[in-house]
C-alpha cells in the first residue's frame, strides 16, 4: 500500500479526472464491484446552536419562530416510524445547544435500546461530544464511555469540515478544532466506538487542504482502524454567511466533485467504502459517482434538514426501489448493509 504524504495526495489532484476515475473504480472492481447502502434514518434533535458557524444554514439562536429542541419522546415517536420502514439504523446529529444533557442523550439510547433493541444508534459528531464534555465539565473520553454504556454503538464523521485550523478560523470558528476532532475520534476508536469520517470540500479550501485532510484520516485509520466510511460532502453556499459575505459564490463544478472523489478512493484504501452522499451530490451526479470511487450510496435517509437548508434540492427521502435502479444503472451489483458494513443482502 502507497505510503501517503500530503504533497503526494496532492499531486493526485493534477491528473486527469478519468484516469482518477478508472484508478479509484479498479479498486472497487477488485473488491467484488459492489455498492452498498443502508435503511437509515436521519433525527437532527435540534437546530438551536451557539457556534452559528459561517458555513451553516441551519442553525437558530434561541427565540427564533423556527428554533426547536426535541423531546425523547418526539425522538421516540420518528425512531418507530422508521423501524417500521425497515430502518436497521439511526443517525442521531443536531447542534452546540447549551440547554442539551448527558441525562437527555442517556434517556434518549436506553429507550430507544429498551423499546427497538436491534436498531443501530449512530450519533453525535466529534463537535458535540467536545461541547457536550464542556457543558458537563469532564472529559470526552467520559462522556463516550457514559453514552456507549447506554447505546451508542457508532459516530457519525460530521465536524470535520477541513482539518486545517486557518481554513476552520474562517468557516466555523467557534467550532471544534482539527486536532481535538482527530483526539475524539481516536478517543472512541480505542472505546470501541466505530465512526465515519467526512470532508465538506468546495468552498474557501484549495486541494493542498483537501491533500492534508486525507492524509491525517489516512494516519489515524492506520492507527485505529476505527473508521468505517468516508463521505466527501459537496457544500452547497446558499443561504450561508459565507455565501452573503461573497466568499463562495456557487458549488464547486463537476470535475473538482468527481475527482475529489476519486482521490479519496485511491487515498483512502483502508477505509471500507467511499460515501455518494446523494443528499448533497443530488441522484444523477451521485450515480456517476459510482463509477468514479464511490461505493455507497448512504442510504435512504428518510428525513434531513442540515444540507436542505443550505439550498439542496434533492428529496428528503431516497427508497430502497429508487437506490436499486441507480446502482443497476452502473452496472454494479447493489447489497443492503448495516452500519459495520455486514452485508444483510445482495439484489441480483
């Protein structure tokens, strides 16, 4: 296997995006061409957040007409809507709120536990688990062992943004910062927790970001072994601080997208699957993707707010019949999976 460095990641981006692209699906057609996805469902608990980061349009101040915080039981009551779809897993992300709990997120996995034991709790980005070990003043290893003692069985990759502090200075600065993300991942690796890992690329960062971003995920994965996917997310300006600021304009183009993705193939080996998060990358560029790197689709989501409220205009739900056709549209052989990548079925 490549031993990586930045400028070498770097350097992938100056090559052709199809011969990025057939290097990056070589490797999925070696490891049985297969694209996988998942019956999910995404609860954002709430969208009143104290970081109001300059990359986001969902967050609300307190008092806001739109401002919410969900109770258990309101979780509750979208967690049984979704089992009964057949979702295997849930992802559980919402904001830096300072009115939020350990004792909200403990009742929150054990009911969910006690009533719906079979179904995964992915949940709380590396951003929130730091706040949250703020507010409780103790650790972020303690907050992880209290929760996992409760449910939490997976974290999703969200907060990462790009691992650069300059960039993170100007796109979310109240945020948590690149090497805090990278300690509470491992944190939750070494306790058993296995985690996704995101990189939101296509506004202010150039590839040198993208390049480091990569590498420092590939370094941990060699030490932890603790990640599972990786989601490129296309960031989408509308309705952003960064977009009235004059920052980003509009989305980054379809080339930059397709071999943004492909160097995180080729990169990123030790990572199980690379992410076509159709929300952002909408169904059409999604499926392309598929032949250029990525080897899931996620899954069908059922409900998300976060990248619908920058302005994404891709349905709130993708179903399983509509993920079939587009994997079949490649010429790729689709599999339901959980969210450890077990295989629960193949289509032919």
């Amino acid at each position: 296997m490549e031993e990586w460095t930045p400028n070498n990641i770097e350097n992938l981006f100056e090559l052709d995006v199809h011969e990025l692209g057939e290097l990056a699906d070589s490797i999925n057609r070696e490891n049985g061409n297969i694209v996988t996805f998942v019956v999910n469902r995404h609860i954002n608990y709430s969208n009143i957040c104290v970081s109001r980061c300059p990359l986001c349009a969902f967050y609300r101040d307190v008092g806001d007409s739109d401002a919410y915080f969900m109770s258990v039981e309101e979780i509750l009551e979208k967690v049984a809507d979704a089992v009964t779809m057949g979702a295997t897993e849930l992802h559980i992300v919402g904001s830096l709120y300072p009115e939020m709990s350990m004792e909200y997120f403990e009742e929150m996995f054990s009911q969910i536990k006690r009533r719906f034991p079979q179904v995964i709790i992915k949940a709380l980005t590396a951003a929130e688990i730091r706040f949250l070990s703020h507010v409780e003043r103790t650790s972020a290893e303690e907050v992880l062992s209290r929760l996992k003692d409760v449910g939490l069985q997976a974290m999703p990759g969200g907060g990462a943004e790009i691992l650069d502090d300059e960039i993170r200075e100007v796109i979310c600065p109240k945020k948590v910062k690149a090497e805090e993300w990278l300690q509470i991942m491992e944190i939750a690796h070494n306790l058993g927790i296995k985690s996704n890992a995101t990189m939101l690329f296509g506004h202010i960062e150039e590839p040198k970001h993208r390049a480091v971003h990569l590498y420092k995920l590939w370094k941990l994965q060699e030490k932890t072994g603790g990640f599972v996917s990786f989601i490129p997310l296309l960031f989408h300006p509308e309705n952003t601080e960064l977009n009235a600021l004059g920052l980003v304009e509009e989305k980054t183009n379809l080339i930059d997208v397709l071999k943004t993705i492909a160097v995180s193939r080729i990169v990123l080996r030790n990572f199980y699957s690379i992410r076509a998060y159709w929300v952002s990358l909408g169904e059409k560029l999604a499926q392309v993707a598929l032949n250029y790197g990525a080897n899931d689709l996620d899954g069908t989501i059922m409900e998300e707010r976060i990248t619908h409220a920058a302005g994404a205009k891709t349905p709130l739900m993708l179903p399983t019949d509509k993920i079939l056709d587009l994997v079949k549209g490649t010429n790729k052989t689709p599999a339901e999976r959980d969210t450890f990548y077990n295989i629960l079925r193949v289509y032919s």
